[in-house]
C-alpha cells in the first residue's frame, strides 16, 4: 500500500492528478529506460556498431509488460540500481544474439537520468497545458470584472479601491511569466545523459561522440556539450520552477480563502452539491480546492531544498545526493499538476458577488477615500496640512461612527474652501481607481 497520499487509490483523488502519476510513476520509469536501451541499440545499429536485427531484436523486447516485477525488485535490493535486472532481462528477451548487443557503452546512471528526463518531458508539457487552461479561465475572469469595484486591502485592511479584475490580473502576470519560464527551461532540462563509466565515452574510443549525437537525434532530446552525470543544475532548475509556479497558485488560493470569510463573503468557490461539506454542520461550504492548493504547494516547496542540496555530487559519480533526488522529482510535478487542477476548477468556476464587493466597500462610511480626499485637498492645503485635517476627520469619524464626508464638513478649513457637492466627490470611491483597469488591459494584450 502507499505511503504517501498523493499516491494512494482513496486520497490521491485530493493530491496530483492520474495523468501526472501515469507520466512520473514507476511503470513508465522502467517504459523509458528501456525506450533508452532500444534507442542506444538503433542508434548504434546505424552507425554499424551493433547488427540491424540485433537492434530491431531489442526494441521488439524492450516492453515493460514483458518484465519480471519481483525478480528486478530482487535485483534491485541487491544491486542497488534496477538497471542491472532490467539489462539482464531486456538481453534474455531479447534471444541470444541480439541480447549481447545491449547496453552497448552505456552506464547504469546514463539509462536511469536519460530515463528520468523523457518523464520530465512529459510531465512538463502536463504542466505547460494545464498552465495555458489557468491562464485562460484567469483571463477571462479579469476581462468580465474589468470594472468590479470592491475594496483593496492592505495588512488585511481597507486601503483603497481596486477592481477585482484587477486582483485577478495581478494573480495571472506571474502565471503568464511562468510559461515563459517554461518554454526557456526546457531545452535546459530536456537533454540527453550518455556518457559512460567517468563520462569519457572511453568503451566507445573515438565513435563516442557520434553514437552520443545520434542517441539524442533517436530520442529528440539536446544533446549536451559535456555529461552531467555530476552537473545537477538541470533538475534542480525543473523542480525549482514548480516550486515557482506553486508559489504563484498559493497566492491566488489565499486570497480566495480570505475572501470567503463569512463576514466578508465577496467569493466562493464552485459550488457543487456536497462539496467542502461538514460531517456535522450541513451549512459549510469550505474552501477545499484553495486548502489543496496550498497543502500540495507546501508539499513541493519542502521538496525544493532537497534538489538544490543534491547538486553537492562528488567526483565523477555522487554517493547518496544523486539517489536523493528520485525522492523528490516525481513527487514534486505530482503535486504542482495536482494543484494546477485545483486551481483551474476555481478559476472557471468562482463565484463572485460585486454587490457584496460594493456593501463592504462602502461600510467604513467613506474611509477609503481618506488618500482621494487627501491628493485632492492637497493643493488647496499643502500636503502635510491636508493629511494631517484628513486624519482628524478619520479620528472623528471613527470616534463618533459617522462619514467620512460629514466629518469633513465639520472641519473649519474643509468647509470654508470647499463646497460640499466636492466633498461628497472626495469621497467617492469610485473616482479613485487610478491606473487599475489599465493594467487589466496590459496583462490581458500578454495572452496574444
């Protein structure tokens, strides 16, 4: 049975997706060592190295169905590495002729990384579609509340008015930047790893660097400039990014989770029937997609530290921080993708009340426009006098539970100056939206 959560049949339905789990689980890691092994043996069979039906023999064999679990599991525990097991029975499978040709000037840790980086390809355009979905459903969501006034908050506090398409733009931007990142990284990460023993290439003598090109050219990876059997930045780059973009999707959870608060209740979550339900209180309706989010986001934050200490290897082959990083990888695109779904599901489905939006805008009788009132007094007054007759009005309205506006009139250098249909403009929240919507546009002209 598992042990982790997010691999389970009853609690990985709340963690990561099934599409992750098929593309970074254990099945399609021994699927893509063996695609490395029949790819080595074509390519090998091309430059004449290896006989053409030894190479057609092995590609033939080189079926995950085809493999003894429990004796590569013995051979694994033995061994240390699955790839000596899965050699031996890719060669049997493979007939006698053709099976001595296998993993021909290869090393186990070329099949296992080269194995690990086809996962990674995938799972990364798992990512990057996902990633594009979010970003639309975002897209959309600031487009249609463009112009929705609600109140910004600042330390939790009323500070001025925005729209909440502009909070929702302010959550896309990063989102935008991240696949940016992404198509940047790949070339980076999605490259191939063969380079022997020491990574010299030395069993190959002077056809290495030709049987290492045409690898890649067979398996559509980059063929890098040197191995990086020690050389980590890679992977700790990948798992890095997804610590990036689970950052981004925590804000996005958190802001949804305080605006659900009872007393404020601007948004919800998708509703559907029974969802974020209580065993005992048939009236909640709690957040559960932005708990997900952040737990998974949690999850792969705490995995981040554990790839970047792996890049300590030593020499030319790392004992223990290479072997750490399986530990992480898998379970890190997992839960990123996982928490990728959870917002995609809030994200096209929030429910937002702009009515709501308005009654709290407006329930510190006008105290948000306390800036507005401020700048526009300013030039009448001077900054400082205008701010500090401003925050005796604040006080006072306050103190008294009264507006903004009639604690205005009351102070000596405000009504002799000013005529009270200004004062009600003053404090006018909606007179004070200042570049918000304009940078709506900005972040939705990146969508192209």
């Amino acid at each position: 049975m598992p042990v982790n959560p997010a691999d389970s049949p009853v609690m990985g339905a709340l963690y990561g997706t099934d599409a992750m789990r098929a593309a970074m689980g254990e099945r399609a890691f021994l699927q893509r060592m063996l695609d490395f092994e029949a790819a080595l043996a074509r390519a090998q069979a091309r430059l004449g190295i290896v006989p053409q039906t030894a190479a057609a023999a092995i590609t033939e064999a080189a079926k995950v169905d085809r493999l003894d679990f429990a004796a590569l599991a013995d051979a694994t525990r033995n061994t240390g590495y699955p790839v000596v097991g899965l050699v031996k029975q890719l060669t049997a499978a493979a007939g006698a002729e053709a099976g001595r040709w296998t993993h021909w000037g290869a090393t186990t840790q070329d099949v296992m990384d080269t194995a690990v980086v086809m996962q990674m390809r995938q799972g990364l355009a798992l990512i990057r579609g996902e990633l594009l979905e979010l970003n639309g459903a975002l897209a959309a969501l600031a487009r249609r509340h463009r112009g929705t006034i609600m109140a910004g908050r600042t330390h939790l506090q009323h500070a001025l008015p925005v729209t909440f398409g502009y909070k929702v733009a302010v959550w896309l931007s990063p989102l935008l930047t991240m696949v940016e990142r992404l198509d940047q990284l790949r070339p980076r990460v999605e490259r191939l790893q063969f380079g022997g023993a020491a990574g010299t290439l030395a069993s190959l003598d002077k056809r290495g660097i030709s049987v290492q090109r045409e690898l890649a050219r067979e398996l559509g990876l980059a063929c890098p400039d040197i191995p990086w059997h020690v050389a980590r930045d890679g992977f700790a780059e990948a798992i890095g990014f997804l610590g990036l973009v689970c950052g981004a999707l925590s804000k996005i959870a958190t802001d949804v989770i305080l605006l659900m608060q009872t007393e404020i209740a601007e948004v919800n979550e998708p509703h559907v029937f029974g969802r974020g339900g209580s065993s005992t209180m048939p009236q909640k309706r709690n957040p559960i997609s932005c708990e997900y989010i952040i737990a998974q986001s949690r999850g792969v934050h705490a995995l981040v530290p554990q790839m970047l200490a792996a890049m300590a290897q030593d020499l030319e082959r790392g004992t223990g921080p290479w072997q750490a990083e399986s530990l992480a990888i898998g379970q890190a695109f997992n839960l990123t993708h996982g928490a990728l779904a959870q917002a995609r599901f809030l994200a096209e489905g929030l429910v937002v009340d702009p009515a709501r939006m308005l009654k709290n805008l407006a329930s510190t009788g006008g105290l948000i426009a306390s800036e507005q009132v401020m700048m526009e007094l300013a030039p009448i007054l001077g900054r400082g006098e205008a701010h500090h007759i401003v925050n005796n009005a604040c006080d006072v309205a306050i103190a008294r539970g009264i507006p903004l506006a009639e604690a205005l009139k009351e102070q000596p250098e405000i009504a002799s100056r000013v005529e009270p249909a200004l004062i009600a403009a003053m404090c006018n929240p909606e007179n004070y939206l200042g570049s918000a919507m304009v940078f709506v546009d900005q972040v939705l002209d990146r969508m192209g």
